[in-house]
C-alpha cells in the first residue's frame, strides 16, 4: 500500500506538535516508519488519507464497540449539537446517563462523569485517600491508568513503548507514595501491605491488563485482593477504562463477580468522545465536592455532546442481550485463526483473550505479568505489524496493546485477516 499523503501531513505535523501526534502511542516509534493519517471510518473500517482501506483492531482504543460511525450515536450527537455544543450548567441528560449506568453495573450508587480516564482515575485516587486518610497506593507493573504523577511508575503501554516506565517530572514524593507489585503476584502485594501497615489507602489495578497486550488475572487474584482490602481497611479500584461495558454490561465486576470499591470508566461509556467517570456505593461518593471535602472539578464535565454520544451507546449495549456472546464468538474465532496459522508456521506466540479483548505475544512462555509481556520478540513483532498493514490490517503499533474486537467485524473480515496473517507469518 501506499502512504504518501500521510508522510507528507506527518512532516507538517512534526513542525507544530511534539513528535506529530498528541499522544505517544499514535507515533510508530515502536515499530517504525510514519503513522497512516486516518480520512473517515464507517464501520469495522478505517480510510486513510491515501485512500487506503485498513479493517481496524484498535477501534479508537476501545470505544467503537459497535463500529466506527454506529448510526444511534452520530445521530444523537448531531441532534445535541444543533442545540448548543456546552453550557457549564446541569443538564438533564447527565442524570440519565447516570441513572442508566448505575442500573448496569454492579455495586455502584452514585457516579460523577469527567472528561478522561486519566481524570477518573486520578480523581478515584484521591476519594480513596480523603475516604481512608491515608497516602500511598499500591498499583502494578505494567498497569496504565494515564498519565497522572502517581500512575507514571512502570506504567506499561505507551510510557514502555517508548523506553521510559518513570517519566522525568515526576517527583520524588509522589513517587514514593506509589508502591509497585507484580501483576499475578498475591504474595507480594502480601508483603508491601505488611511492610506499610495503616498506610495504603487503595490498589488500583485494570481486572484484565490491555497495556502489556491483553493479560487476564490469574483464578483467584482478584478475590485474593478483595479479601486483603477488606482485611486491612484499604479501598478495591477497578480501572474499567478498558473493560467497563466492553466484556460486559457490568463490566469485570460482572464478568469476575467480584466487587470493587471505587470503579473508573472511559471509552465505551463516551461513545467515542472524550469522557471518564467514576463511581462507588454512597458512602464513598458523598466524600466528593460538593456534598464533602474532597475537591473535583471540571468546566467540560458532563459536555452535553459527550453525554448524548455515550447515553446513545449504552442504550444500544443495554438492549442487545446477545451482543457480549457475539463479540466473544467473534474474537475467539480470530484467536483460533491467528493461532492455526502461526502454529503451522512455527512461529513462536502465545495469545492471550478475553471476551472481545486479544493480543498475540511473541513469546515462548505463557504471558501473565509484565516481565513476561516485555520479553516477546519485538522485532518479530515489528515485522508483524508493518506485514498486516501492507495486507490492509491495521493493529495498534506496539507490542503492548490489546486489539480490540467491534461487533461490526464480519466472518468475511476476520477470514481475510487469517488470511492476511497467513501470507505474513511465512515472511517472520
């Protein structure tokens, strides 16, 4: 395929924006050449500046479950505009969205909506510490929860893909409040709760890691953690940034039956437009600004288009009882595929899925943490990505991402991406 119009727009970008893209994980420094410039999408598809057709497994990082463009929610959103694009006051649209999401996931009775799920989580973080008051955290390796100070300790995803898991700028104070376990690993969670005893206000973990490739938690890790929280007075904190509504309608607390105390969304619940949120039972929420003393805020919180866009998407994923079974029949028939053809072409992989989240990792060893996840053949890899973009498939341009699945992937496009996967694999 050619790119040439995208080369040109990437050279005009580098002159006016840090490295031509605002945000890291969109360059192609991991695996080289320039970023393919993206026209319009519709559907399971991407159409590029070139004119190219790429069948897309990275769906705007998570929030195209339905396909690019999905018709309820360009509708809802134009439909809102054409009434004003943001007031700075209550609308009454926030409280349906909220009113819908808090009937579709578990253990939640108030939810407050951001602009980002690095807001989410951040602000989670400090309700934990003004409900608990306490000061450290306990996050894992690998785990990405954005680019707030305390989440830029081995932070997994792009801060790996581009060689620095501690970003310069963050202080040593904050950092030593954020202490760093192994995911997979109880017992050494374990261990920096007894070497910090009274002093942990929360672990905050994504249930199925998507920032080191697609990692499910171990049988038992979750509830293991649960028990520990409830043992030492320390808050649960689901990151469902990636899983919330996407495996499904209750997200991971759902899908693992195992409640967290404090859970941030993203992706999904904005239908594609820039919105986080989190959420807790009353006692916990009611810690917040205006009703207590832990202060958030935020002038675009609740932007009427951001909340049309996502209420149109939950209504759709509320009423399609038949959509997380589709997705996962959709995902595991691409898992089957992709494992055939590279078994049958020796190539060293494992594939890790869950529900419609799935990464293949060039490693010999089963991926389950992130020393794991970071030792798989790049190079392979690289080879893998530029490979499939030439056969018009287009995956996340790093070895630490998960794909992830739309429901707007036909049978066809998956065999045609077996397909492409096959021609490829005989070149690694």
């Amino acid at each position: 395929m050619i790119y040439k119009r995208s080369s040109a727009l990437f050279a005009e970008a580098e002159k006016v924006i840090p490295g031509g893209v605002n945000s890291p994980v969109r360059a192609f420094k991991a695996v080289g050449g320039t970023p393919i410039f993206v026209k319009q999408a519709k559907g399971a598809y991407l159409y590029d500046e070139d004119g190219n057709r790429l069948i897309d497994y990275i769906n705007s990082w998570g929030p195209m479950l339905l396909g690019h463009a999905y018709k309820p929610v360009v509708d809802a959103v134009v439909d809102k505009a054409k009434k004003g694009t943001s007031f700075g006051m209550p609308t009454e649209i926030e409280t349906k969205i909220a009113e819908l999401a808090v009937s579709m996931v578990p253990n939640i009775d108030k939810i407050r909506f951001v602009n980002s799920g690095t807001e989410a989580c951040m602000s989670a973080i400090r309700l934990a510490r003004g409900y608990t008051g306490k000061d450290k955290i306990i996050k894992f390796a690998g785990c990405y929860h954005g680019h707030s100070d305390s989440f830029l300790i081995q932070a997994g995803s792009g801060a790996v893909t581009f060689g620095s898991p501690n970003s310069p700028g963050v202080t040593q104070g904050t950092a030593k409040d954020t202490l760093l376990a192994g995911y997979n690993d109880i017992k050494n969670v374990e261990a920096l709760i007894e070497a910090n005893k009274e002093e942990i206000a929360c672990i905050i973990l994504e249930p199925v890691a998507g920032n080191m490739g697609c990692i499910p938690p171990k049988a038992g890790f979750l509830q293991a953690l649960r028990d520990l929280c409830d043992a030492n007075n320390i808050l649960l904190i689901f990151d469902e940034v990636m899983t919330g509504f996407r495996l499904a309608k209750g997200g991971a607390q759902e899908l693992f039956n195992i409640n967290a105390d404090i859970v941030c969304f993203g992706k999904v619940i904005g239908g594609g437009l820039p919105v986080g949120a989190f959420a807790a039972r009353n006692e916990i929420m009611n810690h917040l600004a205006p009703l207590g003393p832990v202060y958030q805020a935020g002038t675009l919180s609740g932007n009427p288009l951001a909340m049309a866009a996502g209420l149109a998407m939950l209504s759709e994923i509320d009423r399609d009882e038949d959509l997380f079974k589709r997705l996962e029949e959709k995902t595991t028939y691409l898992h089957e595929g992709i494992s055939k053809v590279l078994n049958n072409a020796n190539v060293t992989h494992t594939i890790n899925q869950v529900g419609s989240m799935i990464s293949v990792h060039f490693a010999a060893e089963e991926v389950k943490d992130f020393d794991t996840s970071a030792a798989g053949n790049n190079d392979t890899f690289k080879a893998f990505f530029h490979g499939l973009l030439n056969e018009g498939i287009y995956i996340a341009p790093s070895a630490f991402e998960t794909w992830f699945i739309t429901d707007a992937l036909t049978y066809e496009d998956l065999d045609e991406t077996i397909s492409a996967i096959e021609k490829v694999a005989k070149e690694l």
